[in-house]
C-alpha cells in the first residue's frame, strides 16, 4: 500500500484514538496529582435571649472562589498514591516495624484495600481466566462433535444458562459456592453432550445395518 494511501486510511483511526484514548489518559495523569480543595470554613456567633453560640460554617462564597482560581485543586504530587488507599507507603513502614513476623506482616498488608484489590485481580486472571477458557473450548469441541439436527438448541440453551448463572454470580457478590455450581454445571453439559453422540454414533450403526 503506498504511503499517502495508508495514511488517509490511518487517519481517521488514528484521530479517533488520540481524542479518545491518548488524551483522556493524559488528562487523568495530570489530574492525578491534584486533590480537592479543603473547604474555607469560618466562625458564626448566634445570639439568642439565652446567650450567645459560636458554631463553625463552610463559606461557600470562599470556597467557591477558591475552586474557580484553581479548577484542577491544590498540587498534591505524589500523596494520592502513597496515601492509605493505594500504595499506602506509611501504612507498610508501620506494619514492618510493630509486627514480629513475617506472616503477621502479609496479613497486615492484604487487609489493606489497594493489595486486598490486587490480590483479587491477579487470582482472578491467573485461576478464573484460564479455567473458563479451557472450559469454553472443551463445550465448543463437544458442540462441534454432535449432531447438526440438535447443536444449535444445545448451543442456544448452553449459552442462556452459561450468562444467567454469571449474572447471578455477579449479583450475589462473587458467592464461591454460585461459582462451584458454574463449574459443576459446565461439566454436566460435556458430559452430556458426549453421552449424546455415542448414543447417535450408536443410532447410526444400527441404520447403516
């Protein structure tokens, strides 16, 4: 393809994910190392036949203004991801120092949201991923294996209870045992469709006699 061709044909593409893509993700860096103004609070006296009472009020008139001179916040550099909920690097100085090992230490850590959140994530791509992957390919290869007149309703009704039960996994806030029963149910429906085949396997054989 000749350069000036390719590039009328990138264009496009290539616009839509810089405005898209490039330039959000740079926005969200920049904004990343800004925090939200603290809010201008200031004393009010109430007086009353009773006496008089000093209370605390946001100004909102102060504040306000505060926030139109600096719409991205006060700079905070790094402080957001240091802070306790994300890489919480004070948090883990301490932890190092007050407990005697290292178990203890780990326990610690993980009770922490940023690495109770990665631990997830990482069991959840290392274990989760590749099982339903596998299981995937083999209902496929058993989809595959049976006869035309019945794949496509077992394909259909597969599917259907495949996502109802992932919704209801998800609705019931990751409950393993939702989860067991995906995978009991996968299992049943590989069986089953084998069972099926050897039984038109069978059919056949007796025809053909």
């Amino acid at each position: 393809m000749p350069n000036k061709t390719f590039f009328w044909f990138f264009l496009p593409t290539g616009l839509a994910m810089v405005l898209f893509i490039g330039l959000p993700i740079i926005s969200t860096g920049v904004q990343s190392f800004y925090a939200q103004h603290d809010q201008v609070v200031k004393e009010v006296k109430k007086c009353d036949p009773f006496g008089c009472t000093v209370s605390i009020v946001v100004d909102n008139e102060e504040t306000t203004k505060i926030r139109e001179a600096k719409p991205l916040g006060k700079f905070n550099g790094f402080g957001t991801y240091i802070d306790r909920n994300h890489l919480a690097t004070e948090e883990i100085k301490k932890f190092w120092n007050e407990t005697e090992t290292f178990g203890e230490f780990v326990d610690q850590v993980t009770n922490l949201p940023f690495y109770k959140a990665l631990i997830f994530t990482l069991t959840y791509c290392i274990f989760v991923t590749p099982n339903v992957l596998l299981l995937g390919f083999i209902i496929a290869l058993s989809l595959n294996a049976i006869s035309r007149k019945i794949r496509g309703p077992l394909i259909f009704g597969t599917i259907l209870v495949m996502l109802s039960l992932m919704f209801l996994y998800e609705y019931s806030g990751g409950d393993e045992y939702i989860y067991v029963f995906i995978a009991a149910y996968t299992f049943g429906v590989c069986v089953a469709m084998y069972g099926i085949q050897k039984i038109n396997d069978r059919l056949a054989r007796l025809k053909s006699k």
